[in-house]
C-alpha cells in the first residue's frame, strides 16, 4: 500500500433547514392560526483518530466531504429531518490545520480523538415562532443557518516511540527487520526505504515498543533534498533515536562524515530533534578487520561518543543493543493515563452570519452576505407585514448605519441579493 502523509481537503457542513409559513386548516378550528414547523439542523463534519488506519491515501482520491443538509420544516409545527453528520477516520498522529493560515486546529495522538471542524447550520424557525399579542398572523419564517466550508491540511507524523536515522544504506531496515517483527525491503542500493516502516520490539516482560525506520537523509534533506525530507517530521515524536553508521564505508561515506551529515540535518530541521537522547550504533563491523576497528572506535572516542558496534546482517551484538535500549527507554517516566479529550474549534462554528459587504458601483449600491441571502429566500416580497420584518432584521444587523455611512440617500437604488429596493432612512420598499 501507497503510504501519504499529507493530504489537502475541503469541508462543508449541511446547511440548516429554513422554518416555513403555514396555518393550521383543521375541521373545528375556523380561526386556525400559524403552524410553521422549524427546519433541521445541518450536519456537522468531525475528523476522529482511527488506530486501524495507517495513511492519508484515502484523502488523495477524494478531496471534497460534505455532511447531509437539514430539510425544511413542514406545516402542522412538523420539524424538518436534521442533516446526516459526517465523521472522517485519520491515523493515529494525524495533525489537522487551516490551510488558510496554516494554524494547528488539533493534534489527534490518540484512538478515538476527535475534533469538530464544521458544525451544521441551525434550522430556522417557522412562523408559529412568531406570534404574539399584537401579532396574531405573522406571515415570515427564519432561514437555516449557511453551512460552513473550509480548506484543511492533514499531516500524519508516526506515533513511535524510537526512530531510527541514517544515510541511505546504513542498515536501517535491516535493523528494525532483525529488533523487531517487521519486514521492510532490503537491498544493497540507495533509497530502498521509500517509506518509513514501523515494527514493534517486545521486551522480556512481554510488552513492547514501536520502532520507526525512517528513510534514508542526505546532505540537504532538511532543505528538500533528497528522500529523507519528507520523513523527517516523523522523528518528532519519538523519545529517543538509533543513529545508525554504516561502520565499513561500503555505502561510499566516512563514518565520521556520516556522523556529522546527520547531526546537522536534524538541528537545521528543528533544534528539538538535536536534543533527542541518542544511541549511536556502528553497523557492519563484520566487514572491519581488526586493526581497522579498533582505529574506527578510537576516532569515535577522541569525539567522546560511545557507540556499539554491531552487524545487523549477523545480529552481534543486537542484544547489547537492545538490553541498552531497554534501559534507556526505562528512564523515561511511563505516561500518564490521559483522558481521550475532544479538541475544540472556535472556527468550527462560525457560521459567517455577521458578515456582510455594502459596495457602490456606478450609482446603485449593493448589499451581500450569507444571512442577507437567508433572509430573502424564506421572505414573501408580496407580503407587506413579510418585509417589514425582513427590514427590522436589516436594520438591527447594522446594514442601514453602513449604506449612510458608503453615501447612501433617499431614492437610491439598493440590491440585496439580486432583489431591487428603493432607499431610505428608516426603511427600504421594493421597486
């Protein structure tokens, strides 16, 4: 399987449900009266970590998710169906940004950690909503909240809690394969890890550890180059790191030079990672005669490193290797049991219902916005007592206070959403 780590997706939640006018036409009942049903809520969209999933790749053929719409109330005070919401699964780790600012909304590293990303459109009220002593007939609705769209970046960064670093052919996979259960493509050639491999190392208590090969870096990979740059924010995670060297040369690089060529690509990636407690591993010591051995580990000690040497290909030493680890690891406090919280999105419910532009072009003047559109589709323009409501709405948005404010005058032309009014102070009549 193809592994992605990235992907970019667009979002829509339902739009709410618009209320209706209707009257009640019932045998007994001559005086009848309002009885609008409200619309159904909108569906809300939710991205939740799934630890059955293990790459972004669904997200790569299929970029644009929309939770169902709520239908439009009904008459009889019948509430409209609520929109189906829409729940995207993300690997473990998955982290979750607006494209537009680029700004982390969530950062799922744990099963079953969700975040809301756009929540659905509230229905609107039906006429029934409407009634009061002075008003016995209303003849308007509310509209359903607008859905909510966005743009996200999803990013996935493995959940391991060792990674395993090198140039290419340094012996990583051959490594994770021998530590662990894993069985990543071997072979004698650059780049054969084209993804990082994950495989779990049991310890002699009977738990375990995740262990992640992460592809080969070159000089340059924190600036692009190369394979390992693509890979690098998956060392993030991790408590410690095996920097394996390839001890013998045979992948054409001094091993100090490889030393040093990783050192610096992990502090030019982000300083953290130079921080990172390290086991530094000399593999393919089988292929050292002794004098030159013996030289390697002296060079590796006028720089005050400790390495094991090891041959991964004929596992010596892999138990030196692996009883260090385990106490390394050791000294890390185990984590705490963390409650499984659900992130909050403020953006989430945003909804856009107070935004709206008021622009002049040549001598008419024009009004837009999500609300405003709401606002005319469910308003009976025929019906006198329907605009005057829909115009105390306008008013009380602030749409009045900024037509005066663009030059607005008496007889001027407005549109609002496409409809034509005529100007004034204190209200606005259709022409």
């Amino acid at each position: 399987m193809k592994f992605i780590d990235t992907a970019k997706i667009k979002i829509s939640s339902g739009k709410g449900g618009n209320g209706v006018v209707a009257w009640r036409r019932e045998k007994f009942e001559p005086r009848g009266g309002p009885a609008g049903g409200d619309g159904g809520r909108g569906g809300s969209v939710y991205i939740e970590a799934d630890e059955n999933f293990g790459t972004l790749l669904d997200f790569k053929y299929r970029s644009i998710y929309k939770a169902g719409c709520g239908q439009n109330g009904g008459s009889k005070n019948m509430t409209g169906k609520t929109g189906e919401d829409l729940i995207l699964k993300v690997p473990v780790g998955t982290v979750i940004k607006d494209a537009s600012n680029h700004e982390i909304i969530a950062d799922l590293v744990f099963n079953k950690q969700k975040v809301m990303v756009a929540e659905g459109g509230r229905g609107g009220r039906g006429n029934s909503h409407f009634t009061t002593s002075t008003r016995q007939s209303p003849h308007f609705c509310e509209p359903g909240e607008p859905a909510i769209e966005r743009e996200l970046e999803l990013e996935l960064k493995l959940i391991a809690e060792v990674g395993i670093v090198g140039i290419p052919n340094a012996g990583k996979s051959t490594l994770i394969s021998v530590i662990s259960s894993a069985k990543p493509k071997i072979a004698d050639y650059p780049f054969t890890t084209l993804v990082p491999n994950l495989g779990v190392v049991k310890k002699p208590d009977g738990d375990g550890f995740v262990v992640a090969d992460i592809p080969g870096l070159i000089k340059g990979s924190s600036q692009g180059i190369g394979l390992g740059h693509e890979f690098i924010r998956h060392i993030e995670r991790t408590k410690l790191l095996i920097h394996i060297i390839d001890g013998a040369g045979a992948n054409g690089t001094d091993p100090l030079e490889a030393y040093k060529t990783i050192q610096e690509e992990l502090k030019a990636y982000d300083e953290i990672l130079i921080k990172k407690k390290q086991m530094l591993v000399i593999n393919k010591s089988d292929l050292l005669p002794e004098k030159d051995l013996e030289k390697l580990k002296n060079e590796f000690k006028k720089k005050k490193l400790d390495p094991i040497f090891i041959s991964a290909a004929t596992k010596k030493n892999i138990d030196v290797l692996l009883n260090k680890l385990f106490t390394m690891l050791e000294k890390y406090s185990k984590k705490e049991e963390i409650e499984v919280h659900e992130y909050y999105d403020p953006h989430a419910k945003d909804h856009g219902l107070s935004e709206f532009s008021v622009y002049k072009e040549k001598k008419n003047y024009y009004v837009e916005g999500k609300k405003v559109d709401g606002l005319i589709s469910v308003t009976d323009l025929r019906d006198y007592q329907s605009v005057a409501h829909l115009m105390r709405v306008l008013k009380s948005m602030g749409i009045f206070t900024e037509l005066e404010k663009s030059g607005a005058e008496e007889g001027d032309v407005v549109y609002i959403s496409g409809v034509q009014f005529e100007y004034s102070p204190e209200t606005m009549v259709m022409c």
